[in-house]
C-alpha cells in the first residue's frame, strides 16, 4: 500500500463564494473529520493533489498523510467531489485513522 504526502493550508471561513475564491486560486477546499473531536476544515493546492493520486485506482484504502508545518495526520479518503465535466476537484473529505 502507498502512502501519500500532501501539504495542507487551514482555512478560515466557510460558504460557497469563499470555496468558489479557493478554487479561482487553484486550491481544494477540503474537511478533515475526526471521530471525537471537531471536524478541520483546510485547503490543498490542486496541482499537488491531481499528481500525486491521478494514477492510482483504488484511492479510498490509501493512507494519505496530510501535512500542516510538522505536524502530520493519518487519514483516508472518504468522498472526493468531482467537477461535471472538467478534470477538476470540487470537494475532498477526508477521514482520521
């Protein structure tokens, strides 16, 4: 099994025209939920996340490590939302392990 490196920034504010402000930056806004705790929300850059996952096929049982300054989390992949027609993420929720 793989594991996956990817750096993540935090976000502040929530809603469509702040996901709609990420996205026109080329970033993917994203939550991180955790079983016990408040669920993140954060944003990736989407070139690193189309290189880094495009070629693989099953992504739902690979670990990704999100990375935010030192600290890392284990996670797994539970929904990624995908444009219509564009090879474009709209969305991706990940889960803690």
């Amino acid at each position: 099994m793989k594991n996956i490196i990817l750096l993540i920034k935090k976000r502040k504010k929530i809603g469509t025209n702040y996901c709609k402000k990420i996205r026109k930056n080329n970033f993917i806004p994203a939550n991180i939920i955790f079983k016990l705790k408040k669920n993140k929300i954060i944003k990736l850059k989407h070139k690193d996340v189309i290189n880094k996952i495009q070629k693989l096929k099953n992504i739902k049982n690979i670990k990704i490590y999100l990375k935010l300054k030192k600290k890392k989390i284990k996670t797994k992949i539970k929904e990624i939302q995908m444009h219509p027609y564009k090879n474009q993420i709209i969305h991706i929720d990940f889960i803690k392990i």
